[in-house]
C-alpha cells in the first residue's frame, strides 16, 4: 500500500512540473535567490541611511568619567556628537580627529569634577551640554571669532 501511495505522489509531482501547477499565461515568480539578492540590496541601502549621520554632525565617541564621589562609585558614560555648520563639516571632522586626544582629556577633566547631582536631571544635562560646547569650542576655535559647535548632542547618557 505504502509503494502505491508514493508512486501516485510521484506521477502527480512529475506531471505538475518542478514551478507547480500553473498555466502557460501566468507570469513567472522571481527564483528564490533573485528574491534574496533583491531583499539584500535593499537592507543594504537601509542600513547605510541609518548609519551615515546627518551632514552637520561629528560623532566624537564615547566618554567614561568616575563622578566625584565619596566612595568613587559612580560613573558617567556619554556618547558625544557635536552639531556644526555644514559648510564648515569636513574641515571640523579632520580637526577633530587630529585633536581627539586633547578634546577626550578636556571632558574627562571637567565630568571628574562633577558630583551626581551636577549631572543628574534635565538641568544638569543642559549645564553639561552648554559648559562643553564652550570649552570644547575654544580647543576647535583656532583663528575663528565665533564658536564651531552649534551644539553638543549626547547620542547616550548614563548616570551610575
């Protein structure tokens, strides 16, 4: 009984054809690996728009600080951008980086001086945000009147 039963499977798989049941006037599905390669490209472009930041954006990094506490157990953690002028993007992306080291020491310097409270709540997130755009605008200065960054941006802020 078992042989009858594959074989009639098998006479309607061959007579149906490998594409199925179809007729001759029904177009075509793409193969599978046109379909996959087509879903790749498109995850690709999707992909590069998320991670290219904004044309007035410099991603600086991360920054691990201990806060100046008592039993030094707190941190902070932040990830830095700065907001720029777009015309101005690429000269301040390559002073940036050539400058890294020095605009690094510069925040860990001022955040270990911070207590938690000098950090925590929305006020003392702005304070922080305006207190390193001026002092990190005067290392990118150079022979300019007004200050580089229009902005500091955390991309993330942690308080422990």
């Amino acid at each position: 009984m078992r042989t009858f039963l594959f074989a009639a499977v098998a006479v309607v798989a061959f007579s149906v054809g490998p594409g199925g049941a179809r007729s001759k006037d029904a177009p075509r599905e793409p193969d599978l690996a046109t379909r996959v390669r087509d879903l790749e490209e498109r995850l690709a472009r999707v992909e590069k728009q998320l991670t290219v930041p904004p044309a007035d954006v410099i991603r600086f990094g991360d920054v691990v600080v201990n806060l100046n506490d008592d039993r030094n157990q707190r941190y902070i953690r932040i990830v830095v951008a700065f907001k720029v002028e777009e015309a101005s993007h690429r000269e301040l992306s390559a002073r940036v980086l050539a400058r890294k080291a020095e605009l690094k020491t510069w925040m860990i310097t001022y955040l270990a001086d911070k207590s938690i409270k000098d950090v925590s709540g929305s006020a003392g997130i702005n304070r922080v945000r305006d207190d390193m755009r001026q002092g990190l605008g005067k290392i990118l200065q150079q022979n300019r009147k007004e200050n580089p960054i229009k902005e500091v941006l955390f991309e993330e802020y942690v308080v422990q």
